[in-house]
C-alpha cells in the first residue's frame, strides 16, 4: 500500500542520510515523503541549510543542477532521469551567445528554468516571483530575457523605462491555456477568483485576480477571504489546494494544464533512488558551476 512504501522510504531516508525535495507539481503521495516542498529555487536553498550529505531532488533536471549549484559538496540524485524541462531546453548556451553579439550592451536576464550551462552566459538569474524586481533594480536599461516569452512580456510591461529584447522560449504546460478557457471556467464559476502563472499568455493574464509563482498561488488562496478559486498553473496545485483547504473550492482552469514531465516521477521512484537502484546523480563540472552561479549571486544581492 502506498502508506506502507511511504513508511520505508521514511525510514531508508534516516538510514542513508538523505532529504526529499518535491516541487509543487509532484502528486500528493510523493510530497508527504518530502522534507521539503516548494518553487525550484526556494527547494535549493531549503537543500543548501540541510543538514544531510544526500539530496534526492523530485522535479526535472534543471532544479537538480541548481540543486548541485548551490550545495557542490552534497550528493544530488534526479529521482526520474527522463524528467526534463521543454522551456530550459529550448535555448542552449551557443545559441544564446550569437544573440548577444546582436544585442551588444544589452544584459542577460535568465529565468531559473534554464540549464546550467545556459545560466554560464548569463548576467542576472530571476524567479517567477522575482523578475520585476530584479529587472527593475539591474542598472542596465537594455535586456535580453530568456527563455520565457510569456514571463518576459508580464515583466516587460510593469518596466516600461527598460527596453526588452524577446525570444520564442515559453512554457508548453501554460502557454496551452488559452483565453477561451478562462472564458469559460469563469462563465461555469462566477464567484470564483482567477489565479494563473505568469508563464501563461497575457490574453491569459488580462482575466486574472492574482498573478503569481506557484507558491505565491498558494499562499493567495489560503489568506484569501474569498471561498472559490480557479487555478491557473499545473493542475497537481488544485490537488494541493483540495488537500490543505477542504472547506474552499478550487477549480482546474483547463483539464489539459499537465506537465508530463512532472508526472514522470512516482513514489516508487524515491524508494529506488534510496535502494541505489534508480535515480541519476547529477554532475557538474567546477567551471561550470562557477560560472552559472554568479547570476544566482546577482539576484541574491539584489534582493531576489
């Protein structure tokens, strides 16, 4: 029984000196397992402060390597090899670089959703959370944002003192909401307020009551005094939201918000990376790590 597997996988995590980290868009059964449970740049952090020498990281492969990034002493295992990330992978380091030759002047803003060898070429690091105020804060006027087009715009339209150079990257998962299926979740939920990701498209995000990360979602509808809420980000949230709050009502904006990489990962998957039987170790390079983490060190200093 899944409580049964749970159980073990407690006790093998004491046994071997490892901590669990979900992202938000693991299934319930997994994020019961977890030490901690968050966005992919907070779950990083939690693992930095961790007092275990093993990381098992329950998300794609990006959020392992900034895993790896900010914690290089500790042993980091992606629990599904196979979980990856379509909007980190769009654009890769070389591509990047002939951009910039150009856009000369022009300073690279990289989403966190971004490998580590792409970060390597980058000026400053954001968050969903954290974009405004860090593009806001960077003394350059001129920026290049990558990957996201559709956070790019979100940011880009609440800086208009800044020039914004934009690429074709995004989200598969939220840019397949459309404005029609808000339309309609709001026409089947009258007094339902609207919560979506700033990764979705700006027809999207017109509708929208809150605009936010995922854990800013969250943390919307748990403080809201309103009862009802369509959430539009991956549909595990609505899941969470069901779970934590069972006296609100939380609503899909769209049956087809799914991230299949997310999904990848399963509670048997945690037990065989524990066992040594599954699981991929990540391994960067001393240069590479050197290099991608000075725009994590940016944002950090700017306050993100």
């Amino acid at each position: 029984m899944i409580k049964d597997l749970q159980l073990e996988i407690e006790r093998l995590k004491r046994e071997n000196d490892a901590c669990v980290l979900a992202h938000s868009y693991m299934s319930e059964d997994v994020c019961e397992v977890a030490d901690f449970v968050g966005d992919s740049y907070a779950l990083a952090v939690k693992a930095k402060s961790a007092p275990q020498s093993h990381v098992i990281m329950c998300g794609v492969r990006f959020m392992a390597e900034t895993v790896k990034m900010l914690s290089p002493q500790k042993k980091v295992t992606l629990a599904h090899p196979l979980a990856g990330c379509p909007m980190a992978e769009q654009m890769d380091r070389d591509v990047i670089a002939e951009v910039k030759k150009m856009y000369p002047g022009y300073a690279v803003v990289a989403y966190i959703n971004t490998t580590a060898s792409l970060k390597t070429i980058a000026d400053y690091c954001v968050t969903s959370s954290s974009a405004v105020k860090i593009c806001r804060a960077i003394p350059e006027k001129d920026i290049l944002f990558i990957p996201d087009i559709n956070l790019g715009t979100f940011v880009k339209d609440r800086i208009p003192e800044k020039n914004f150079k934009l690429l074709s990257g995004g989200c598969p998962t939220h840019a397949r909401i459309e404005e029609r299926d808000v339309l309609l979740a709001k026409k089947l939920h009258p007094q339902a307020l609207v919560l979506v990701h700033p990764e979705c498209r700006p027809e999207v995000v017109s509708h929208a009551d809150y605009v936010g990360s995922t854990s800013g979602i969250m943390e919307y509808a748990a403080s809201s005094p309103a009862e009802e809420f369509i959430i539009g980000t991956e549909n595990s949230i609505v899941q969470h939201l069901k779970f934590a709050h069972p006296a609100k009502r939380f609503y899909e904006l769209s049956k087809d918000i799914v991230c299949h990489n997310m999904k990848l990962t399963t509670l048997p998957d945690v037990y065989a990376c524990l066992t040594g039987t599954g699981g991929e170790e990540i391994v960067l390079g001393e240069d590479v790590i050197r290099q991608a983490v000075r725009c994590i060190e940016r944002m950090i200093a700017l306050g993100g």
